[in-house]
C-alpha cells in the first residue's frame, strides 16, 4: 500500500511570494491534516480537511490555507512569504471517522526555506 | 508556559541502556496520549497510543500516563542504535466522537544510541 506522498520535497521561495505545497494520502483516507514543524515551536496543527471541508483549524495566520479536492488529495498555500515561515511542512493521512487511536499516516514533508 | 512541555536532550546512551523519555502537560483536558519516533529526514511514525493512567508495553517499549501528576514517559529497553531518532510526545484534548481531533506535540528529545 503506498504511503503519504508530499511534493514537492524541497522548495526555495523569496519573501513576498506564495507557495502551493501538495499532499496525496493513503487510499482510502479521507481526513489529511498539516502541520508546521520549526526547531524553535516543534510540530504544530496548521488544519484538517475532511471530505473537502476544513473540519478543524490551529492557531495560525490567515496565510496560511489549503483545500481538498474530491480525490482526498489536500493542498496547502501560504501567501506573503515571510522568513519565519521556512519550516518542514507536513501532513498526515487518517480514515477521519474514527477515534483518536486510529493512527495517523505522515508523509516525509515539504521543506521549505524562504529566502 | 507551553501546553506540553520536552526535554529536547540530545540524549546519548550505550547500546542496551534503558531509556526514559518524558514529557508534561499543564492543559487537564487532554485524554489521549501518543508517542511518535521521527527519523532523521522523515515524517513522525506513531509508536504508542494511551488512554488511560497506568501502563501499556508493546515490545522493549512501554508507555506510562500518570494524570495526576500530568505526566508521561517512554521507556525503551535494551536500546539497539536503530533506535536513534527523535521522540516526540504528543495529546489530544476531549474527543468529540466525530473523527476530528488535533494533535498536541512536544518538541522532541533527540536520542542517540551508541553501538
């Protein structure tokens, strides 16, 4: 079965410009949920999607977006590039009908540096 | 004061040490309790899943919750260099039974096992 697949693996951008990072879950999972990864705050919720409606939201800047198409696979976009935003950026794969034992599939994640 | 708070380590011990990993939480909310192991250049995998107070083993790993002490650990026995990663401590608050949840993470304590 093939895992969660991030693309692009790495990225430069230049302060000011948006970026579109993509991630393709599991077949068969329809809840894929981001998350930012820094040395500075470790691992944080950015959203969750769910059938292509975000279901759940962290605490970040309205920069900070993402959508889902019908095939699950889930976008994220960050506009107005800034310095703090170079991160690794995440998502991870879950049925999204079960509870919170049901494990969550990561992808190996979008490093992204802005510049 | 973060909601979850890790030791970040670095953490060095000889090859068949055992190992304790922790982590506290200040938010009594949180029910679940979930530790992950990222390797270096990949996403998070889940290694152990809690609910309650108490023990849970799963080969050389056992996982204990102490609610009130809002506290958790990690022990890994009889250490093997291929357990070289960083771990990372991570919580969920009231699960509304819809299949939604966020996770709460630690930073990470990197571990280094010597062979």
């Amino acid at each position: 079965k093939a895992g969660v697949t991030q693309t692009p693996r790495y990225l430069i951008k230049t302060r000011g410009q948006q970026v579109t990072l993509s991630c393709s879950p599991i077949s068969g999972h329809r809840s894929v949920s981001w998350y930012q990864q820094t040395p500075g705050q470790g691992l944080q919720f950015l959203f969750e999607y769910f059938s292509e409606t975000q279901r759940n939201k962290g605490n970040f800047p309205g920069r900070f977006s993402g959508r889902q198409f019908s095939n699950s696979r889930s976008e994220m976009n960050v506009s107005t590039l800034e310095l703090g935003d170079s991160a690794l950026y995440l998502c991870a794969s879950s049925l999204g009908d079960r509870g919170p034992g049901t494990e969550a599939f990561f992808g190996q994640g979008t490093r992204l540096t802005v510049v | 004061q973060k909601e979850v708070e890790q030791d970040p380590g670095p953490l060095s011990v000889p090859e068949g040490a055992i190992v304790s990993l922790n982590c506290t939480y200040s938010n009594s909310a949180f029910q679940y309790f979930m530790w992950y192991r990222q390797y270096s250049r990949k996403g998070p995998e889940l290694l152990m899943y809690t609910y309650s107070s108490g023990n849970k083993e799963d080969g050389r790993f056992t996982a204990q919750v102490d609610k009130s002490s809002k506290y958790i650990s990690l022990f890994i026995r009889d250490s093997q260099p291929s357990d070289s990663a960083t771990y990372l401590c991570a919580m969920i608050s009231a699960y509304s039974g819809a299949g939604s949840y966020q996770l709460t993470f630690g930073k990470g304590t990197k571990l280094s096992v010597i062979p």
